[in-house]
C-alpha cells in the first residue's frame, strides 16, 4: 500500500509545498491572495482590494523562484539516483564525487573568460560540458569492478573535486569586481536573482534530462546485476553508460547554470525513497525528483524566512541538512566490530 500510494502522495506533497512558498517569506500574503494575484495575472479576476506589490512579489518573484526551485530539485535528486545506480554505490552523489564541481569549473570559466557565442545559453551550455567531462572521468576511473569500490569512488571524486576547486579558485583570482559578485552566486547556491525568463529557459532542459532519465528504471536494474549479467541479458551496456552519463551531466550542469552549486540534494533524497519503496528504480526514478524538488522549495523558502530581510544562501542551508546526514550513512556503512 506504501509503494502504490508513495508517488501520489510526493506529488500532493510538492504541490502544496510550492503553493506554500507563494506566500511566505519576508512579506506574507495569505493563500486567498495568492490565488488572486494569479488570477490578476491570467487576467480571469479583477485585483480588487489587492495591492500592485503583492500581485508583483507573488508573480513576478515567488512563483519562477519556487517552479525553478522544484526543477533544481528534482533534477539534483533524479541525477543522483542514477548515478548511485551507474556506478554500483549508494554515497555517489553529483556534489560529493566531484560532478557539482566540474558543472562548477564550466559556469565559472565561461563568466571570468567573458564566453558569449552561444549568448544566453552560454553559460548552461558551459556547466553541461564541464559535469560531463568531470562524470566520464569519475566513470573510466571508479566504474564497477575497479579499485575498491566505495573507497575508489570518493578518493576519485575527491580528486577530481579538488582539482576542479583549484582551478576556480584561480579564476576567482584573476576576476574583477563584478565578476567576483557573480562567482559568490555559483559557489553559494542562491534562486535570489530567478525570474520567468529564467524558467522559460531552464524548462526545455530540465523535461529533456528529467523525462529521459525516467526511461533508465528497467536498463539501471539490470546494471545492479553487474555489467556482465547486464550484457547476458540484453542491454547494451555502453548506450545506457552513454545516456546515463549525458541526461545526468546535462541535468547537474542545468541546475549549477541557472541555481548554482546545490549539494547533498542528489545523496540525501535517493537514500530517504529507499527507505520508503526499497531500491527499485521504477519507483526510486520519479519519487526521488519529486520529494528533490519539494526539498529545494522547503529549503529555499525557509532559507528566505529564517533571518529577513537576509537570505542565507541556499546552497549553505542544504549542507547544513545533508552534512550531517552522509556522516550518519558512512557510519552507518561502517562494517561491525571494526575499530
């Protein structure tokens, strides 16, 4: 019964979660108002006793914030479920193993390099480029079957994280003052500067790398089996590593671009849905994008709550959560009776 009713219950629960953040934050407006600031806009009411400011902050401000929000969300989560089940390890997440870092490195290099040739997509398509890099070769080095496992994964992740960091540092170095502004937004998290231009943008891409990776339950199942059983059995293994690796690159390099760098999102909801409806991934797929996007919106609108009229950085505020709970799961892996 849990496992039939967990996908409509996470969908129920995003829902009302976004609609939640329509009205909260530092200037509350009550849910009637919410409603009638949307219907103002779709031109279906009247604006009535509702004032001008209202209508702007819940069209204008709150609404893109929280549907971009849900997108990074799910986004993160979904591309860390399937990297859990690419590599064979449940602590691969996008920002511990260095992906976070490599979309990072590309945003970065594209805002201090003053890149334009692809005008507004420059920068989306310069985080994609530098995910995917950072993911193939966390892959050809860390895949099943090499090293350790586990211990193979983070040391490479950690690697490559680190030398992604260094070379933002660098560029950091060499940016001037209004580069310098921009690059505190990456390297923080933030949907502060998010607007309707901003979702137009982002959504293409999200339905793509979102309604693709969907499509990967059956062929990552049959990866859990090992590369050789998968082989046995039908899959071509090489096609699903190729799509698995470009829809999760695309979706990470997507959510650094347009929300900036955003960890344990992709570590912390997998593991959750697992408790929940087991490691199937017909089920964990869409549960994890949809309880990834709730967490982000709750997130976003707690972190602009908390310390009006500051906002503490979003990125800051889940790995406040997520820090504690992957020391939890590493412990918790921690075999018995070892010192």
């Amino acid at each position: 019964m849990v496992r039939q009713l967990a996908v409509p219950v996470a969908l129920f629960a995003l829902l009302a979660g976004i609609l939640l953040s329509f009205g909260v934050g530092p200037l509350k407006v009550a849910p009637v108002d919410v409603l009638q600031a949307i219907g103002v806009q779709l031109g279906l009411v009247a604006p009535g006793d509702l004032s001008t400011r209202d209508i702007s902050v819940v069209w204008n401000l709150r609404i893109p914030r929280a549907l971009l929000g849900a997108m990074v969300g799910a986004s993160l989560a979904l591309a860390g479920a399937s990297l859990q089940g690419l590599f064979g390890n449940p602590l691969a997440d996008p920002g511990i193993v260095g992906v976070t870092q490599g979309a990072s490195l590309g945003a970065v290099s594209a805002i201090v390099l003053g890149a334009s040739a692809l005008g507004y997509w420059t920068i989306p398509v310069a985080a994609f480029l530098g995910g995917a890099l950072a993911t193939t070769l966390i892959y050809l080095l860390a895949r099943p079957g090499r090293g350790e496992g586990t211990a193979t994964l983070l040391l490479v992740g950690i690697a490559i994280g680190a030398a992604c960091s260094a070379a933002i540092g660098l560029l950091t170095y060499v940016a001037d003052s209004a580069e310098l502004q921009s690059l505190v937004f990456w390297q923080m998290g933030s949907l502060a500067r998010v607007g309707w231009t901003d979702v137009a943008a982002a959504a293409p891409v999200f339905a793509v790398g979102v309604g693709a990776l969907l499509t990967m339950a059956t062929p990552l199942d049959m990866l859990a089996l090992g590369e050789r059983q998968a082989r046995h059995i039908g899959l071509d293994v090489r096609s699903a590593r190729l799509r698995l690796i470009t829809f999760s690159a695309l979706l990470v390099g997507s959510a650094v671009a347009f929300a900036g760098s955003i960890g344990f999102v992709g570590l912390v909801v997998p593991h959750v849905v697992r408790l929940i409806v087991g490691p199937g991934h017909r089920l964990l797929l869409p549960l994890s994008a949809l309880l990834g996007g709730l967490l982000v919106v709750l997130a976003d609108t707690a972190a602009r709550t908390l310390d009006p009229p500051s906002e503490i950085p979003l990125g800051l505020f889940t790995a406040a959560i997520g820090a504690p709970f992957f020391l939890w799961l590493v412990l918790r892996r921690k075999p018995r009776g070892a010192p």
